[in-house]
C-alpha cells in the first residue's frame, strides 16, 4: 500500500485555491495558464484510479462531485469509475458521485487499515493530516510558474525527500518524490 498526494502548487509552494473556486485573494493561479494545463491526467495516475482509491476531504468532493459526473472524456470517465474515500464530519450524503462512500472513523486509522493505494488529489488539509502521521510515500507536485506570495502551503514543517522524476506539463513542471 501506498498513499500518494497529488497537487497543484506554486514556486513558493502555496497549494491553496488553485482554481479560485474558494474565493481567496491569490486563488486561481493554476488556471491562468490556461485549460491544458490542468486538464486530463497531468499527475500520471494511469491505472492507479483503476486499482487505487481516491482519497478527498468534503470540499473537494463537493467540488469534484458537481464536475466531474457530466464529463465523459477517457480520464473523466477514469475518475467516475474510481472508488472514492471522502474523509468528513458534516457529510451524511456521497451519493452525487459514483463509488463514493464516507470515510468512518479516524483517517490516519483508516489509512493504515487501507488495502491497496490511496491517491490524495488536492484535499490540502486531508494531505497535511497524512503527513503529519508520516503516512505519505509520494507526492506528485504539479508546480506553476506563479508566486502567490500568501495562502496555506502544502508543507507545514521541514521534511527531505527524494527526487524520482521531474517532466514538463505544458507550462507546469510534474515532480514526484519519494518520502523513504
């Protein structure tokens, strides 16, 4: 088992509001570089939404629930078939989006329990929980050319990691590290 964090950050590494959906000052930065350079299957997932399960915290569920059902390209219809894992207090509903179901009890738990691979797709704050637990193997950083200058960071404290790959994605840079 693996857990994997995907995510969208800037050269400072703020991972906050990418697409400007949470209304903050600097949200939006990712989609200022254009629709090709979010689009499709940037982080490399190939058959882990086939094999894995998504783990999302409620807001990006919510968000992702109202997207992604009505798109019916290859990728999206890879990420309607995947399973989904969504870790909330307030949800009592996850019917929106297919092969969702609530995360019950408490997630660092759940996460060692977990048979297979999760694969964290923005949920900053589900990301972080799992971190600070030491539970991620591998982050894949989707880097924009962008400063945001303030917002929450990916990172909350010092951690090394191991460079496996590093590949242009348009005008973004898709770097996966290791943890261990």
């Amino acid at each position: 088992m693996s857990v994997i964090v995907t995510e969208f950050v800037t050269l400072d590494g703020v991972a906050e509001d990418p697409d400007g959906s949470g209304g903050t000052a600097t949200g939006g930065w990712a989609f200022r570089h254009g629709p090709e350079a979010v689009a499709g299957d940037k982080f490399r997932l190939g058959t882990l939404l086939e094999t894995g399960t998504l783990l999302l915290g409620r807001t990006t569920w919510e968000l992702f629930s109202k997207l992604w059902p009505g798109r019916t390209d290859e990728f999206s219809a890879r990420l309607n078939a995947a399973r989904k894992l969504v870790v909330s207090r307030t949800l009592t509903d996850v019917t929106a989006w297919q092969n969702s179901a609530l995360l019950r009890g408490d997630l660092a738990e759940a996460a060692e329990r977990h048979d297979g691979d999760l694969i964290v797709i923005g949920s900053l704050g589900v990301a972080q929980a799992l971190a600070r637990h030491d539970l991620v193997d591998e982050y894949r950083l989707l880097v924009f050319p962008s400063v945001a200058g303030e917002g929450r960071r990916l990172f909350e404290a010092a951690v090394d990691l191991r460079l496996v790959s590093s590949t242009p994605v348009g005008s973004a840079v898709l770097s996966t590290y290791r943890t261990r």
